[in-house]
C-alpha cells in the first residue's frame, strides 16, 4: 500500500471519528434535557405514523404528515429555540481536556473537609446553602453575572456567604479546583415534572445546574436542614452526613482512581 492509500485510510478514520464524537455529545446533552427528549420523541412518533401511513396507504393522513415533515424542523427551531440553544451552549462549555487542575489527595481531602464542616453547621442551624462545584464543563456563564471571589476554600467564607442577613445569602456558591470563584450566582431552574412539588428553588436550581452540567452540586434545606446531593442528572434527597460525605468524596475522585482503586481492591480479595 502507498502512502496515499495510507493517508486516505487515515483521514476516513478522523472523519468517521468526528461524526461518532458528534453524535455522542449531541445525544449525551439531549438525554439530559428533558424537553429536548420530548422533541426527539414527538418526532419519532411522526415519523412512525408516516410509515403506517405509507404501507396502509392512507391518503389524508399521508399528505398531512408531508407538510409535517417538509415544515416541522422550523417549526421545531422556532418553538423550542430556548431548548437547542441550551443543547449547543452546553456543547459549547465542554471542556475536552479539562480546563482545571487536577487536585491532589491532601487538596481533595482539605475541599472535602471544609465543605463538611460548613454543610455540619448549615444543617444544625437550619441555614440554607447551595454550593457548585465546576468540573468539566465551564460555568463562565453564571461566574460572569455573580459576585466575585477568588478566595481559598474555607468553611469560615462559606459561612459568611451563606449567613442569612448576607445579600449573598439567597445565590449559589461555585467552587473551582480548591477555590470560590464567586457567590451569588442564580441558576436555572429544573422543569423536571418528577421533581416533589415540597422542594423548593435552591434544590430545583441545583437539579438544573446537574442536568445542563457535570457540576456537583450540594444543597441545605432552609426549612429543615436536610442535605442533598445533585449530580449526573439526578437529586439524592435527604441524605445522612456519611452518606453525603461518602457521595462527595466519590464525585470528586478521578475516574481512573476509582478505576484502579477497585482492581486493588479485588486483587486483594483474591490473595486474601
């Protein structure tokens, strides 16, 4: 093989590669929004309908669903424009190789340390509090209209942020690598219809940063000092201090470290 049957292989490959990398984002960030689900599945339907329309031979049908199909994706572009804007800007946000540090153990371990011991006393005190924490996905775009920071992590700053005569009181916190960005930022608020009426704006809000981001977002009930958890689409609801603790520490951790930490422990198990 010559070096041009080398090189045509070799840009099929890319091309193919970008496509499929496409694809992946596009329906990652489609299967966290749940309006964007809806879409995909009304069109779905439509296009079901057309095919038993074509094999019923049913005219009526048929020649309606036509201008459905010819029309619907500007239909689609113009009502749900909020919705694909929300899909491209998350696209957009990605940070492909990560933009932050790494943290180390000892970093880690002290981000973990003074989270707890805030959340510790926000729960006591029945003090409500929304902390984000940034991991691959850029929030620039709530950082640029809060208040900034820039500040070491320390559970004394949270407390003070957090302390509810501060006009900081009512925002979120987000933390970068082992630092506070800024406080103050208002975030947009889940639709998920799932979602117990009970709660209120900072757990709705945190629901909404987990499904638009891979943010980590952490959450104290005002009314009964309940902490929860919202990350990887989800809100882990009322969770005990070990539990948030543990849940914590997880998101945190690095993939691969997870990875390797669980082959360790199951050559471990083999030798025992």
């Amino acid at each position: 093989m010559d070096l041009s049957g080398i090189w045509s292989i070799f840009t099929k490959i890319i091309d193919i590669g970008i496509v499929w990398l496409a694809f992946y984002y596009i329906l990652k960030n489609v299967k966290n929004n749940i309006k964007m689900v809806l879409i995909v599945k009304g069109v779905v339907i439509i296009l079901i309908i057309k095919i038993l329309s074509d094999l019923l031979n049913l005219y009526t049908v048929g020649v309606l669903l036509e201008y459905i199909v010819a029309w619907g994706p500007l239909a689609i572009i113009v009502i749900f424009q909020p919705e694909i804007r929300s899909v491209l800007e998350s696209l957009g946000r990605t940070q492909l190789l990560g933009r932050h540090k790494i943290l180390t153990i000892d970093e880690r371990e002290k981000v973990v340390y003074e989270i707890m011991k805030s959340v510790e006393y926000f729960k006591k005190n029945r003090i409500g509090a929304l902390i984000v924490i940034e991991r691959e996905i850029s929030l620039e775009e709530y950082i640029k209209n809060s208040t900034k920071v820039y500040a070491d992590l320390t559970d004394d700053l949270l407390e003070t942020i957090f302390f509810p005569n501060s006009p900081m009181h009512d925002g979120g916190v987000i933390i970068q690598g082992d630092r506070i960005t800024c406080a103050g930022a208002v975030f947009k608020t889940s639709m998920n219809p799932s979602i117990s009426k009970r709660l209120g704006t900072r757990h709705r809000a945190a629901l909404g940063i987990a499904e638009e981001s891979d943010a980590i977002a952490l959450v104290v009930s005002e009314e009964n000092g309940r902490i929860s958890i919202a990350c990887n689409n989800e809100l882990l609801y009322n969770l005990t201090l070990d539990e948030f603790r543990m849940k914590l520490i997880e998101e945190l951790s690095p993939k691969s470290e997870v990875f390797f930490e669980a082959e360790d422990d199951e050559s471990g198990e083999e030798d025992a």
